[in-house]
C-alpha cells in the first residue's frame, strides 16, 4: 500500500435535478466542527452536520442536512465564513455581506447588510483587548480600498479604511497584516499603520490568484513559474518556495502539509523536504477550505473531507516502506508540535526501526549508532541470532515485529556461514558498546552471557579473558558447560575467580599445568598461578596450593610469599617452616627478608649466609658458583648482624677461605685472616683487596696498618720476596720510607726497592711542596682580606714613636694594633680586658 499522508472521506452528495442542475451547484463552502456550510449558484445556503463514525470500507460519512435558506432568486453565494464566538454564519451574495445565525440561518437582529463587497476575510487571531470582538476585512467593489470592520454581537462598524492602488483579487488575513492579491502583483499591509509594501508581481489568470494564511504570520501565495511562495507578514520569505504545477486553483495548509487543488487532482506537498507525498483524483474540483484536522474539497455537488492521519501512524508507514530519511524528517519536522515525551518515545522507536533497515542490508556501523541512540534493548538484538536465544530469560518477549527477518538470519546460520560471521561481528561490537551503560545495565546477564558465547564461537581468546577476569554478570549455569565443550579451561578459571570461586578457579588453572587439559589461550598458566596465588587476601587457598606450585618451581613458586601485598603478608615463621623442604625457595625468601624488607635478626642473616654455601657445595656450573659466592662475601662484608662464631665453622669445614678471612676480620683478628688469605688461599690479590676492604669506611691509618702487616707476613718468608717487592710498588704513597728500610732484610739491594723508594721520596717531596703552597695561598687570601678591610674602614691611623697602649699603658712596637670606637690604640691581646 502506498503513503498516505491523508485519507479521503465522501462527506455530502447533492441529489441530482437535471433541469436545475446548473441552479443549484455548490459555489463555496465554510465549516466549524460539525457544522459544515453550503452556498450554492441559486442563492441558497445549506446547512449540514457531519458525523463522527465513517464507514472504513466505503470510505462514507454519514451527514445529516440542517436548515436551508433561500436569499433571493438569483446571484450566486460567493463567500461563507463563520464567526463562531456569536454563531453567526457571514454571507456574501449579490455584492452585500448578511449575517445569519449558524444554527437557524435566521438573519441576525442589528446588522444590517454591508453592501458593495467584492471579498472579505474574518481575522481570527484579535489583540487581547478586543477579545469580545472579531475583525473582518472587506475589499469594496466601487473603490480601491480595503475597510477594517470590528464584528460584535448585534453590530458592525468601519474602523478604518486603506487605500490601494489595485483593486484586490483575493486575499488573507493574519493578525494586523492582510495580504492582497491584485490582477498583477502581490502586496502586504499593515491594517493598523495603513501602510503597504508591495511583494512580487504575477501573471495568473483571475481564477489561479489565491493567497492562504499558513498562520504565525505567515503567508502562502500563488507566485511566479509554478511556485508556491511563503511569505513573512514583514515581507521576508523564511522557506524555500515550492514547485508546484501549473493551473493550481487553490492551496490549503495543514501542518506539515501543503494541499494543492487543480481541477482534476489533489496533490499533498511537505513543508519538510518540499516533495510531494500523495496524489487524490477529484474529477470536477473547485476549491478548497483548510479545517483543524485536513481540508474539505468541494465539486458541483459533492464534498470530500481529506483527514490527516496521525503523525505515527504516517511514520510506521514510511518505516514499514523503508524510507527512514523521510520518517525522521518529517518526525524533526513536527516536533515543536508534539509532546516532549511522546516526541522522545517516537523518535527512539522510528531510531530503532531505521537501524533495522540498516542491520539486514549489513550497514552494521550505521546499525549500531541508531539502535544505541534508539535505546533498543540489547535482548531484541540477541533474540535475532539462533545460538543465542538461550542467554535471555524464559519469560522475555520481544516487542519486535520482525519474524520475515529473524528467519533470514536462520537460513544465514545454516547455510552462509560467512555471511553469519559479520552478523556476530556486529553483536559483539554493539554489546560492547552498551555494556556498563545504562542500557546494558538493564540487562546485563543476558549481555555478558551472549558476549561469552560469542567470543567462544569466534575464537576471540583476548576479548574472552577480559570479560571473564573482570567483574561481570554471567550465568554459571550457562556459561560453564560452553566454556567446557570448547576447552576454554583457562577462561573458565578465570570466571570462577571473578564469581569468587577460588579453589575452583586455581584447580582449573592446575590441571592445564599439569598437562591434563590443553588450552592454547595462555601460554604460562604455572605464572598465572603463581601471580593470583600473591595477591589473593584469603590465606587458606595460598596455603593450599603452596606445596603444588613450590614443587613445581621453588625459584618462581616462592613469589606467592614475597610479591603478596604489604599490608597482607604471612607470618615469616611460618613461610620459613614450610620452605624448610624447598632450599632454594628458601634462599630467595630470606634474600628478601634481608634485602627488601631489611630484617635485622640475626637468624635470618645466619640462615641466608648458611643457606649461600649449601647452595655452593651444590652447584656444578661455575658461573652459577660464582655468582652465589659473590652473595655470600657482599653478605659478610656488608651484614652486621649476623654471628660470627655461627657462620665461621661452616665456612671453615668449606674450605672457603676468603669468606673465612671475611669472618676473621670481622671478628677483629685481621692478622690471622691475612695469614689464611696467603699462606692457604694463595692469592695475594685478594690479600691486598682485603686490606682495602677491611679499611673501607674506617680510620684511614687502619688500611696502612693492614698493608704493613700484610708485608710483614710478606717478610717472614723469603719465598714470598716478590710479594713484598709489589706490594711495596704498588703502594708507595702508603708506607713511610724511613719505616719500610727499617724493616727491609739486609740482603736486600737497593735496586730491589729503587721503585718504592723513587716513588716514596717522589709523593714526599711532592707533599712537601703542597704544602708550601697551599700556606702561601692561605697567606695571600688572608691579605687579601685585610686589604679589603681597609679599603672598607676608610680611616687612616697614626702611630707615633713611643704611643702608649691605652690598657697596659707600654709602648707599641709591633705593626699590628686594635683601634676603638673611641679612637684609642691598644695591643691585640689587650682587647680581652677591655671586653671582660
């Protein structure tokens, strides 16, 4: 069926008189709800009274004939307007305006014929101080001039008269403003100022001249080339004119609509988009009067009423007929007419209803921004897909009229497989974009549930896991079994964790582990494990899977003990007594009991340093050995609160001996860890190194007594000669030269030690030197200073020979003296007596 923006009614058919055919024929109608009126080519005027029930089928109202009035025996009705606040019914015939009463047709007492009218128009729009008045326009058929009439109940009176240029063919009133139509142009005055500005001109014939108020100040005129013009009553146009055809006998407006007649069809135009929307066939037409709901279109001797139908009602059909451009045109269009709230709920469905068109012709962008901004309850979507009904409730039912389309998406499951993918493509970006918004919100179960099953289908790994590691509302009972028949183990961990179903979750997570599932999704579930197992707050799961994931990997198990909250770390004790099985784990967690959290007892730096040389004994690569050993000498080295006499015997019963020298010295006993470093170790490097170390931080006369200690132990062999000779080279700033020739044997040449002397005698006379130097400078900045101070003084003073200190009362002999603020001399160390 085709748009219908109106729908046709056949309201009055006038009996057929052949002889009198010509007589009786309808010259011009009025109407004011019910009461529709005749005037006819014989004088008469006919009253009518239309019903509210028509018969759908026929397209037939019933109307009731009312009283008839014969005017005279000739001239035809030419005008019938109502003025419904006096029931009267205004007539023009035979150039004079009568006023009848509408119900009788009863002329009205007191007021007495207006005679030489060629049109007039009753204005319906009065300022409020004339609100028990109406005004009419009348155009005189002798002069050229309009007169305003004030309209009461028992009289009329000429309040003002406006003269024109060209005698008025039609025209129309709104207001204070009356736009006239002459024989070639189209003219706007101003009824209270009487001034006149003329428009556009015209070349219609007299019957195609028509000017119609569209109302709000506005104005519908028959304009040049075939246009409809809109004009402003201050003579500007605010629309775009409409084409229309030519031979246009009259327009009507009914918003939004503009209804044109000609004499065999009724053509509807927009004011929206300006296109035509709908054609009536009215064989015979002659005119038209616009009503509050349509207009009425009058032949010789029938009527026919044009009702509006309602603006939803005109949306669905545009929808149904997939014009949605138009539907929401035309919805923007009367939307200043129409309730703010059944306005939202119109636009929200014809919204909905365009993303639909757009849905099954795959524009699923377009789709998915109108089914948002529709507000479409995300289950009507999912409802569409076969796979999916299962996530909704039992008792939803959807509002949708949509059974042709939900099919064709059914046939794609089965059948087109690609074409299906992009469907569920468009569900997971439509869910996503509604989820944890207030549309999602509503129904946030069957979102989460469809969301899961669709990433299960299309293998989507990543959008999966994110779903279900955070918060969300999906159904256990669904969603389960979906991630099971598609071993999706490491999701379904993931969503027992996120419902707070630990155990579950972490035994899911533990048979992927431990190879009796596969799930390709996570590459390391053990780190996984390990990674939920350190930040969990309940303490009884941790310690039941501890042992599982230390047996599994001490190094990285031992995490869920160290990398747990600050706030929410287990009692040491009771880690250490676990890990007492695990030594490595073991290692690891007192490293960061000592290096992060910085503990001071002393057990547990006895265990790390204990713990270090079980880990060497075990150690087979060297590399590992070394780095192991390097620990444990930064541990001994740096460590205060270890005990010595603890760690010593163990060390010892190693054969470590740098770490037993570490411990020696430590102890104070630096002699015998020099000895151990030598004579056992071997390595004279490491005995230099220690002495170095040893001294690091301390008295620096302790590293030169280390080192003179160290060539003593030197001496005492001879087969450690060479030894002596380089530590003596490679120290020769530390030992003193008068000292070390003391101790030298006297076998020893001079040129033996001609290094360490050139060497010693070198950085002493450099020291020397220095000295010097640095004294010489420290006296020029003290003269310096003295100079500026006088400069700064400004006063000179005069010592004469034999001037007496004025404390002591001796003379003063040397050059420097003290002045006081008095100007009296005096000795620098007489100062004191002066200040006591």
């Amino acid at each position: 069926m085709a748009f219908r923006a109106f729908k046709q009614t056949h309201v009055f058919e006038k009996p057929s008189a052949p002889k009198e055919k010509d007589k009786s024929s309808i010259q011009c109608i009025a109407c004011c709800d019910p009461h529709v009126y005749i005037g006819t080519k014989d004088a008469t005027v006919q009253h009518l009274i239309l019903s509210s029930s028509t018969d759908l089928g026929s397209g037939q109202s019933k109307t009731r004939e009312g009283r008839a009035r014969k005017l005279g025996s000739s001239n035809q009705v030419t005008q019938l307007r109502v003025v419904p606040l006096y029931n009267h019914l205004l007539v023009l015939w035979d150039r004079s305006i009568t006023a009848l009463n509408m119900f009788s047709l009863e002329p009205v007492p007191g007021l007495k014929k207006i005679p030489h009218v060629s049109l007039f128009e009753v204005c319906d729009s009065m300022p409020s101080a004339q609100a028990q008045c109406v005004e009419m326009v009348t155009s005189s058929s002798r002069r050229k001039l309009i007169r305003i009439h004030v309209v009461g109940v028992d009289r009329w009176d000429v309040v003002k008269e406006v003269p024109l240029l060209y005698d008025p063919r039609a025209l129309a009133v709104d207001g204070t403003s009356v736009c006239v139509a002459t024989s070639d142009r189209y003219l706007l005055c101003d009824i209270r100022t009487g001034s006149s500005q003329e428009l556009f001109p015209h070349n219609h014939s007299r019957q195609c001249v028509f000017v119609t108020s569209v109302g709000r100040g506005e104005f519908l005129l028959n304009g040049p080339e075939s246009l409809g013009m809109f004009v402003m009553k201050t003579g500007i146009c605010q629309r775009p004119p409409l084409q229309w055809p030519q031979e246009v006998l009259a327009a009507g407006v009914c918003f939004p609509y503009i209804l044109t007649l000609q004499p065999q069809v009724l053509s509807v135009y927009s004011m929206v988009d300006q296109q035509r929307k709908q054609t009536v066939s009215l064989t015979g037409a002659k005119g038209l009067l616009s009503t509050s709901d349509g207009v009425l279109v009058f032949t010789e001797r029938d009527i026919f009423s044009l009702r509006l139908v309602p603006i939803e009602e005109q949306i669905q059909a545009l929808v149904r007929h997939e014009r949605i451009e138009e539907a929401l045109l035309l919805l923007d269009g009367v939307q200043g007419y129409c309730p703010l709230d059944s306005y939202k709920e119109l636009l929200k469905a014809i919204t909905c209803l365009a993303g639909f068109v757009h849905f099954y012709q795959e524009g699923f962008s377009e789709a998915k921004d109108l089914f948002i901004t529709g507000e479409l309850d995300p289950r009507e979507i999912i409802h569409l897909y076969p796979d999916m009904q299962s996530c909704l409730r039992e008792d939803f039912q959807s509002q949708l009229d949509q059974p042709n389309k939900g099919r064709d998406l059914q046939v794609l499951w089965q059948g087109d497989r690609s074409t299906f993918h992009h469907y569920l493509a468009f569900l997971g970006d439509f869910l996503r974009a509604v989820k944890g918004t207030e549309l999602g919100l509503r129904c946030s179960k069957e979102v989460d549930c469809a969301l899961l099953r669709l990433y299960v289908e299309l293998g989507d790994s990543e959008n999966l896991q994110q779903l279900v590691a955070l918060a969300n509302e999906c159904r256990l009972d669904q969603c389960v079994p979906v991630l099971e028949q598609h071993n999706r183990l490491f999701a379904l961990g993931s969503l027992y964790q996120s419902h707070g179903n630990l155990i579950d979750a972490i035994k899911t997570w533990v048979k992927i582990a431990d190879g009796f599932h596969k799930d390709p999704s996570c590459s390391d579930v053990y780190g996984h494990i390990v990674r939920t197992l350190s930040q969990l707050q309940d303490k009884d799961v941790v310690w039941t899977f501890s042992d599982w994931t230390l047996q599994k990997n001490q190094e990285i198990g031992v995490q869920i003990f160290i990398k747990c909250p600050p706030d929410d770390r287990f009692k040491t004790q009771d880690v250490l007594a676990l890990l007492e099985k695990y030594p490595l784990a073991m290692l690891l967690y007192l490293e960061f009991l000592i290096y992060d959290l910085n503990s001071e007892e002393s057990r547990h730096h006895n265990r790390l340093a204990l713990a270090y040389v079980t880990e060497m004994l075990q150690e087979e690569e060297e590399a590992d050995l070394r780095k192991t050993r390097e620990k444990l000498q930064q541990l001994l080295w740096e460590s205060k609160f270890y005990d010595v006499s603890t760690v010593y015997e163990t060390v010892k019963s190693a054969n470590l001996h740098m770490e037993e020298a570490i411990l020696l010295g430590s102890a104070g006993e630096h002699s015998q860890a020099l000895k151990v470093l030598v004579h056992q170790e071997g390595d004279f490097q490491a005995a230099e190194a220690f002495c170095c170390r040893a001294a690091q931080g301390r008295d620096p006369q302790l590293r030169q007594t280390l080192l003179l200690t160290l060539l003593q132990i030197y001496l005492s062999s001879e087969d450690l000669t060479s030894a002596a000779v380089d530590l003596l080279n490679h120290n020769p700033l530390v030992f003193a030269a008068e000292q070390i020739l003391q101790l030298l044997p006297d076998s020893w040449s001079v040129q033996l030690v001609s290094q360490f002397l050139v060497g010693s005698l070198r950085e002493t006379f450099h020291q020397r030197r220095m000295s010097r130097v640095q004294k010489a400078l420290g006296q020029a900045e003290l003269m310096r200073h003295k100079v500026i101070w006088m400069q700064a003084s400004k006063t000179t003073f005069r010592l004469d020979k034999g001037q007496k200190c004025k404390v002591c009362q001796r003379d003063l002999a040397e050059p420097q003296f003290v002045c006081n603020l008095h100007g009296d001399l005096m000795h620098t160390n007489c100062t004191d007596f002066t200040s006591s």
